[in-house]
C-alpha cells in the first residue's frame, strides 16, 4: 500500500480534526490519533483510550528519535529496538508490557482496516509480569487488629473471641460460621471442622481462653431457649451467626484498629499462613491446618516464594 493509498484510508477512519497533515506524509502520530478515536467511536472506556494514548505517544516519541517518520517503516527490528529502549530505561515490567500491548494492538487495528499488509508486531510477545502477591496483615496490625477490640459486653466478649479464633485457626467463612459446640475441645485446645477438608485445628492458648470466656459467659446469654441451636456463633439477634455478620464484625473491627478496608476473612487466613510460614512452621504443617489441596501454589499467592519449593516437595 503507498503512502497516498495509506494516507486515504486514515482520512476515512478519523475526523478531519485527527488527519490534519501533509498528504504525502503518513506519520506515526497521525495513524495513532486515528486509531484513539476508532476506540472513541467504539465506547471505549475513557480512562483506557487515555492509557492506550500515553503508552502510543512513548512510541512515536521513539520512532520520532530514530529518524522513523512513516508508520509503514517500522519492522520487527524497530519493535524489538523499542522493547530494549523500554528496559533500559528500568521501567517496571507491568509498565513496559502495557506499552507493548498498545503497540500490538495499534498495528492489528492498521491490519483489520487494510493500512498494511503485513503486521510488525504479529510476534511481538512480552512476558507477561508475575502478579504482585495478595495482600496481607503485618503481625502488628493483627495485634493492633485484636487489642483494639474491648471484651467487656456479651458482643464484645464474642467479637473479640471471633476474630482471634478467626485469625489463628484459618478458616474460611463458611467453615468457621459453621462450626458448632461439639466442635470445641478446650482441654485439647483444638477445635474440628467438618467440612470435605475435614481436620483438627490447634489454637494457641490466649485463642482457648477467649473462646472459653465467649461459652461460658456470652454464648448463654445470646442463645434462644425458643429457638435452640447447636452452632457456635449466635448472632445479636440470638440466632446462627451468618456470612455477613461475620463481614460485619470484621469491618468494625478495621474501622477501631484504623486498618486500611476490605478487611475479609481470606486476608486474615492468607496474613496467619504467612506469619507461621516465617515464624518457621514446616509448609505441610501449614497446609494440613488450613486444608489447603495445592499448598505450592497457594504460598506462591501470598508472596511465600521460599516455601513454594518445600510444598511441591513435600506432597
């Protein structure tokens, strides 16, 4: 396709406001400022079309500095000249592949409207970046998590048992709304969930008298003679404890500590396997409490690299 042909096929595709330029020049940023307002014709989200045209100006700024006026003279060498002018600047990997990406996606809308025959960037692969590891509790937030909760009020004496039994068993949410006073041994300090991970849970000896003082002095108290329930967890409205309460419970209890939300149950699981794993416990350990199926990847999840290895071999 020559220049002319090319230039025409732009003009079709854009505004006038967009194809303002000499026609026997088709420069990059021309071809670019056609292709951010294709997305605008399309409804693209608009924080996307910016993103896409900031990531496009670096590349015409680079094909500008080495001398490429016409979008028709890049190859596959300028893309991989351009891709090690984006590492040498030590840009983060996330960064350089959004910049890759709006390049490839440029030079296949340019294949799709028939500017060019062949696509540059058809192979232009960059590795994707490994996903920043989820977030987690430091253990002086989980304090900070903890003490911040009085244990004075029947609801208080729940909530602080709740969270601490939370965070030190490792249960997920249904697992833990779940358990029921059968499921309590104070003696052994353990506490069993029956679930299809079903298994024996240790708890540490504060987790023991906080769950002790919540039986003995607020459970009776919450509990229904009218409507009895065997479940743990009574609620303030004297029935089981639910999903969302447990929710509840967890944000007030943020919203005291000053803890940046969400605060769910999966960061306070995720932030206790963390925590046991640097405190040394062996990773098998770990993935027997908290039942986990594929331990390696899990750890690999939380940021635990050095234990990834360890789990594989210890299945």
């Amino acid at each position: 396709m020559s220049r002319n042909d090319l230039q025409n096929r732009v003009r079709e595709t854009a505004p006038d406001s967009y194809t303002d330029c000499p026609s026997d020049v088709v420069g990059a940023g021309v071809v670019v400022a056609a292709f951010l307002a294709w997305l605008e014709s399309r409804h693209g989200a608009p924080r996307s079309i910016v993103n896409r045209g900031r990531a496009l100006h670096q590349f015409t700024a680079f094909l500008a500095s080495q001398g490429i006026a016409g979008i028709q003279e890049v190859t596959p060498e300028t893309l991989a000249q351009y891709w090690s002018h984006l590492q040498e600047r030590n840009l983060s990997p996330n960064t350089i592949e959004s910049y890759l990406v709006s390049v490839r996606r440029l030079f296949a809308w340019m294949a799709e409207q028939c500017m060019i025959f062949e696509n540059p960037a058809e192979n232009l692969r960059p590795p994707r970046a490994a996903p920043a590891p989820a977030r987690t509790l430091t253990q002086a937030e989980v304090t900070r998590l903890l003490d911040s909760t009085p244990a004075r009020r029947r609801l208080e004496i729940r909530d602080r048992a709740v969270l601490e039994v939370l965070y030190v068993a490792g249960l997920t949410a249904g697992e833990f709304v779940g358990l029921e006073l059968a499921d309590v041994n104070l003696r052994e300090g353990t506490i069993r969930v029956r679930t299809r991970q079903a298994r024996v849970v240790p708890l540490t000896r504060s987790a023991v008298h906080r769950l002790g003082n919540y039986i003995e002095t607020a459970r009776p108290r919450l509990h229904h003679p009218a409507a009895p329930t065997e479940r743990l967890w009574l609620s303030k409205y004297r029935a089981a404890l639910s999903q969302d309460g447990l929710l509840h419970i967890l944000a007030a209890a943020a919203r005291r500590a000053g803890i940046q939300p969400p605060l769910s149950v999966h960061l306070l699981r995720r932030s206790r396997a963390q925590h046991l794993l640097r405190h040394g416990v062996a990773p098998r350990d770990v993935a027997k409490a908290f039942g986990l199926r594929e331990p390696a990847e899990w750890f690999k999840a939380i940021g635990a690299q050095e234990v990834t290895q360890n789990a594989n071999n210890e299945k």
